[in-house]
C-alpha cells in the first residue's frame, strides 16, 4: 500500500521512537471531478496524548491534500468515543448525521 499515489501514511516521531500515525485513503468521487480524503485511523502512544501530536498529523495531513489539490476530508468516529468525538471537534471538524453500514462474511451476507 505504501507505493500507491491515493494511500496517505505519516507518521509522528519523538527522537527515534515512532509516538504516532495516521493513515488515509484518497477517493475519487462519482458526483463531481473532486476528490476526498478518508482519514481511517489516526493513533498516539498513550504517553504522548494531549501533547499536539494528533493535531499535527491531521494539520499536516490537511497541508499535503491542499497542495495535491484536495480540499475535502472526513473521518468516522464512533458515537460512543468521547476522546475522538472532542479531538475532531477541537480541530475544527462539523459532525455530520450519517450512520455507516458494515458488510462482514462475504458476498453471502447473513
């Protein structure tokens, strides 16, 4: 997945330890000509939480999709996840009403 031009890896270091990542996915868009950017996961070792760490990825993340001329991301958070419901809202990320679906097992379904 690293050598794919629409996969977004970045990763945060604190001297030569990795203290976290974000991983994305660019996707083309059926309705119109733009693309968005899906942020899958963003992680930070809980010893460096609450130090910007989270904040950087995503604002760098944010930079990089500008410049290859993507203005649109989002990301799912889980209703229940308190910490990652405040962590996207303190970003200056909107909640939007959507509820995900999630195929498992195959074509077959259940």
């Amino acid at each position: 997945m690293l050598g794919r031009e629409d996969f977004w890896a970045l990763a945060a270091f604190s001297g030569g330890d990795v203290v976290g990542g974000l991983t994305a996915h660019t996707l083309p868009m059926t309705r119109a000509k733009e693309r968005e950017i899906f942020i899958y996961d963003v992680a930070v070792r809980v010893d460096h939480q609450r130090r910007g760490v989270g904040r950087q990825l995503v604002q760098h993340l944010r930079e990089a999709a500008a410049t290859a001329g993507v203005g649109d991301m989002f990301v799912p958070a889980d209703d229940e996840d308190r910490h990652a419901l405040e962590f996207y809202k303190a970003l200056g990320g909107e909640a939007a009403p959507v509820t995900f679906f999630t195929f498992s097992g195959g074509a077959g379904g259940k």
